[in-house]
C-alpha cells in the first residue's frame, strides 16, 4: 500500500502542469453534478412537500359554453352548474367519487368594533381543509359538518386579518363578532398563512347570502379507490358523460365544460421530477467526461514513460493481472483524489444555498443526502476504472525483451 502511494505520488508530480489541468476537469465535473443534483432534490422536496400538504385527488370542473349542435340544440349554450349536480355526480360515479363540493365567493366589508376589512369571503366545505393547504390553525377549528346543516353564522380568518379586527395581536378573534353583509358572524377559527388571506363560512350560508340561489361556479370532486392514471382518466370519463346527461351536451364537446384533473396531472409532475433527476445525472457525467479522458491520457503518459520499468517485472514474473491492477489502482486513486475534492466543494455550495433558498419558492432544503453522495464516489470509481482500462492493457502488450531494450 505504501508502495502504491509513492507510486501515485509519482505519476502525480512528474508533470505538475498536465495533472493539476485534469484534476480541475474532474474537480469541476463532480462539483457540477453535487450542485446540480442539489437543486434537483430543492425542487423534488419542493414537489413533495406541496403535494403532500393537499389532497391531489382531485378533479375541479368549470362550466364552458357547447361548440357542438347535439339533440336539437344550438352550439354556444352556456352550462352552469347547479347543486342537485353534485348529489348526481355522487350517486353515478360511487366507484370512483369520494365526495362532491363547491365554493361560493361573496364580497363586502368585513367590521368590528376594533377595525375594518374589505375582503371576499368564499362559502366552502368541511373537506377543503384536506384538499388545500390552507394553512395551520392556530386558534379555535375549521367549518363543520354542523355547521354546514345548521346554516351556521360562522368564520374562519387568517392572522393577518384577525390582528386588523382584534388589534393589536388577533388573539382575541377567537368567540369574537364580526359584521359581513349585515349579519353577525361568529369567529370560531384563525389559520396562520404566508401567502392565503381567504376568509371561510359555510358553503350553505353564503349560499342563503348569494343573490343567484341556483348556479355554482364551479365543482370540485375528491376520488377514491384511484391508484393510476388510467383510473384518473377512467373517472373523468365518467363524471364527463354524467354532466353531459344532466345538461343535454356532446360528452365529445371539450369546450362544454373544463376539467382540471389534479389527480393525473400529479402523477404526470411526479413522472417529470423523474426525468428531472437522470438529466441532471446525465449532464453531470458529461461534464465529468472531459476531466475522466484527461486521467486516461495521463496514465497513458505514464506506461509509455515507465516501458522499462513494467518489462523489468514482467521479466521477473509478475503476472499480468498484477501490471493490470496497477495502472488501474492509480487511475481510481487520482480520480477520487480529485473528485472527492469536487464532493467537498459542492456540498459546500449547496449548503450555502441551503442557507439563502431553503425554504423559498420553488426549491425546499437543495442539499445532496448521504447516499447521494456514496453513489457519486460510487461513479468515481467506475469512471477512474475505465480511465485506466485502456492504458493498462496497453501495459498489458509491452513483451519483456523489447521493453529491457528501451531506453
């Protein structure tokens, strides 16, 4: 081993110049793939974290306007939805559809004695709280099913609006009264968001508030017993054909009603992070390429310049496997040696990415895991292995006799 070391030493200082330029192409390729593979993972954590922090099981429809005649009516036929379209969509697609909810947005003024908010306030379900991320509750709960059948006068705020209506700090939102529209709302929530500013009640009450008793503006549909895309599909067909029933429109118009498929779309983004990562891989190993050729020419340098020395030991019976090993040895060490430096470097990077991007927009904690990097070293090694492939049996032909000749 202390040999081999010397040995390496050796073929490292011969010429300075050529082997600190190959070492900076293999430093620079792993560091490249570290900081790549990071950003990859920010963005891959960034997905998950989104999508677990929801109910992606889910697909919202929007009413569209028919471009297609179909039993005696005119193309251009608006489609609204109505609440009796939810109980049907329920009872006709049971194998697929869990539940079926709507909003409804209303406007005003949002007072109390402490201060005064013109804000929307959007009629919703108990389930939004599994199918958005509103957010986490800091005071008091979310709407209810009792609420819902009691057509209760209650809401639900966000913090930013509870600390302008209880000033200073919102914590006494919580059992408070506020006026919306007239009536007095009950505070029976406060959910802390950086981004969400909504103000919730029950869908039943905005809809007893709505000045239009009849239309929806649009569907939301939680799926079950849903595993791939193609049952993703085969839902939306079917809640599809059952909206076309109810109001008399070609299931084959795409322009009668819009449909978001969250569900498939999911699994489609879900495939993209994916192929994120293997072109990140890939791209990585490209880079790392030029660095890898530049180790092959240098041990290719170093058995022409050491001729002698391998037909010495092949002279005195050192077995091929033996040269073979050698040169292959050194090619692996000097890759790792430099590598291992591009390891160093870009987890540093991507610390300091870490430390300014973790958390925002799209990349969420961009640093590199442990196994991560095993399987780097693991690319290393395969990499300096081929890198001294060709030299060593290269080495391999050199004959004895020819060999103690040179000079």
């Amino acid at each position: 081993m202390i040999d081999l070391f010397h040995e390496i030493v050796q073929v490292m200082s011969h010429n300075k110049l050529r082997t600190a330029l190959t070492g900076i192409a293999v430093t620079w390729g792993i560091f490249m793939l570290i900081v790549l593979l990071s950003m990859a993972r920010g963005v891959t954590n960034s997905f998950d974290a989104n999508m677990s922090s929801r109910n992606m099981a889910i697909i919202k429809i929007w009413g569209g306007q028919t471009s297609i005649p179909y039993k005696g009516n005119r193309e251009g036929r608006r489609i609204s939805f109505r609440d009796e379209d939810m109980q049907r969509l329920k009872m006709e697609n049971s194998n697929f559809v869990d539940d079926v909810t709507s909003v409804i947005d209303g406007g005003g003024v949002i007072s109390t004695s402490g201060g005064s908010v013109s804000q929307t306030y959007s009629g919703v379900f108990p389930s939004l709280r599994s199918q958005s991320n509103i957010g986490d509750l800091t005071q008091g709960r979310f709407i209810t099913a009792k609420d819902m059948e009691e057509k209760a006068k209650v809401m639900v705020l966000p913090q930013y609006y509870a600390s302008q209506l209880f000033p200073p700090d919102g914590k006494g939102a919580l059992g408070g009264r506020v006026i919306c529209s007239g009536l007095s709302f009950l505070v029976v929530g406060v959910y802390e968001s950086e981004r969400k500013r909504d103000v919730y009640i029950p869908f039943t009450t905005a809809r007893m508030m709505s000045a239009d008793r009849l239309n929806l503006g649009s569907v939301t549909i939680s799926l079950k017993n849903v595993s791939s895309e193609k049952d993703g599909e085969e839902a939306e067909e079917g809640i599809k054909k059952t909206l076309a029933s109810i109001h008399n429109f070609d299931p084959a118009d795409d322009n009668a009603v819009y449909i978001s498929n969250y569900y498939t779309n999911s699994l489609s983004a879900k495939s993209a992070m994916g192929i994120l990562d293997v072109s990140v891989w890939v791209l990585g190993i490209l880079t790392l390429l030029t660095g890898i050729v530049g180790v092959s020419n240098i041990m290719f340098v170093t058995v022409r310049e050491r001729t002698h020395e391998i037909g010495v030991r092949r002279a005195i019976g050192a077995k091929p496997v033996k040269i073979l090993t050698q040169v292959i040895t050194e090619s692996v060490a000097i890759t790792l040696l430099f590598g291992y430096l591009g390891i160093v470097l870009g987890m540093v990077v991507s610390q300091v990415i870490a430390h300014f991007l973790g958390n925002d927009g799209i990349l969420k904690n961009p640093t590199v895991s442990l196994s991560i990097t095993f399987e780097v070293m693991a690319v290393l090694v395969v990499a300096g292995a081929l890198a001294g492939l060709f030299p060593a049996l290269k080495a391999l032909k050199v004959k004895p006799v020819e060999a103690l000749r040179d000079e």
